[in-house]
C-alpha cells in the first residue's frame, strides 16, 4: 500500500523541485547592478515601520533587512516572497528573550494572516528578529543604510532533484497517513505522531543550514519543497484539527 502510495503523488506536488536552480542574476524587478529598486526600498521600508507600530514593543529598531530568495540568486517567480526582518535587541524588552520571541512571532502572524500586500507580484512576510541571532543566509541587504550587509555571490549549483523529491515523498507519505489517522487516534497518541514527523521536518532544515551548503544544502531544499508545495501548512492544520476534534 505504502509503495502504491509513494508513486501516487501528484506532480504538483514535487513542481516545487525546479525552482531551486541557480539563476543567473539578481531579480531584475528589484535590483540593478546590486542597487535595489528605490520604490520596492520605500514600500518595505514603510511595511516595516506599520507592523512595529502596531506592536507594545518599544526597543529601538538596529536595522529592517531585505534576506532570502528575493536578496539572492535562487529567487523563484512562483515561491518567493520578501523576508522583510526588523532587529531588535530582545533584552530591551524583557530579560526572558524567550517570551519576547513568543510575543514577536505571535504578532508576526496575527500581521500575516490579516495582511496580503504584494510588491512587484511577490508577497512580503514580517518578522522581528534578535539582532544577536545568528543569520546563515548569503544575501542581506539593509533597507535602512540602503547597503549591503552579506552581498551574495553566483555559485555553481545543480539541486539533486532525485533525492529531494525521495526525502520530501517520505514525509510527504507520513503526513498523508496522518490526515487517515486524525479522526481515529486520541489527541495524545495522534499528537505524539504528529510532533515526531514535525521534529523530523525542522531537523531537515537545522541540520541543513548548519552544514557546509548552507542555504544551499538538502536538507534546507526538502523544507522548502515541503513549504513550498503545502505539506507544513498540512501539518500545522492537522495540529488545531485533532485539538479541536477531542471536545466533540
């Protein structure tokens, strides 16, 4: 059954696969020559500040950095979108850095969710960032110093499509199986299961940009494919469904 399902799966499901080749220059929508497009600057730049300000938080603002695809040579036109980060020193708000990164991310989604802003067709996310996090990405610009910070440079890459798309079918598999289970395991039991293939996928992406490819590396391209074709969407939503489903 297993094996039947593996080669079941949709082709929309792996399409994501192809948009991880190098291109051969920056987005030209949004850079000439290393210099960023002075109204997409003045559009993120004013995004940043509305979010913050619909924040309590009052630390002041290090920087608001453009990084990601859009800020590097591995842009897609389908899945890219601005990662539009505000750096702030967490310990100006409250000496427990880890409630501070609860509140940052709870206000960064309820943002999100409510918002749909696209620049040049590509969607901007927000994010309030540590400014003594440690960032791996090869490509940051400072939208407030309008520099920039890594500036990335053209490598020679070619994906291994073939062990991606097995990596991502394996949790692609689980996940599926998991929907089949939700109405008939017990909150607990299903959500034992569901943490272990969710430690699995973080793992890929750690694991991943902790080595040597960086950005670049296996298993930081299986998290994407998995975000990118709707897999982690598919796992956050099983979480709330099998939560919701035990008061019934």
């Amino acid at each position: 059954m297993k094996l039947i399902k593996y080669f079941e799966f949709n082709q929309g499901d792996l399409d994501a696969v192809k948009s991880f080749r190098v291109k051969d220059e920056l987005n030209p929508k949004i850079w000439t020559d290393f210099e960023i497009n002075s109204e997409v600057r003045e559009d993120l730049l004013k995004i940043a500040q509305d979010f913050y300000g619909s924040t309590d938080l009052q630390a002041d603002v290090d920087d608001i950095i453009l990084t990601g695809s859009l800020s590097n040579y591995n842009w897609s036109e389908k899945y890219s979108d601005y990662d539009l980060h505000i750096l702030i020193d967490f310990s100006q708000v409250n000496e427990s850095v880890e409630l501070v990164k609860k509140y940052a991310d709870s206000v960064k989604k309820i943002w999100n969710d409510a918002h749909d802003i696209k620049i040049k067709g590509y969607e901007v996310e927000v994010y309030i960032q540590d400014v003594s996090e440690p960032h791996t990405s090869t490509g940051v610009f400072s939208l407030l110093n309008n520099k920039w910070k890594v500036k990335p440079e053209r490598i020679e890459f070619e994906p291994d499509e073939d062990m991606i798309e097995e990596k991502g079918k394996s949790v692609m598999m689980l996940v599926d199986d998991l929907e089949e289970e939700v109405d008939e395991d017990k909150y607990e039991s299903f959500l034992e299961k569901l943490q272990k293939v969710w430690d699995k996928v973080k793992n890929y992406r750690k694991s991943g940009l902790e080595s040597e490819g960086g950005e670049l590396s296996l298993g930081n391209l299986v998290f994407k494919l998995l975000r990118r074709n709707g897999y982690i969407e598919k796992i956050m939503k099983l979480k709330k469904k099998s939560y919701d489903k035990q008061f019934k």
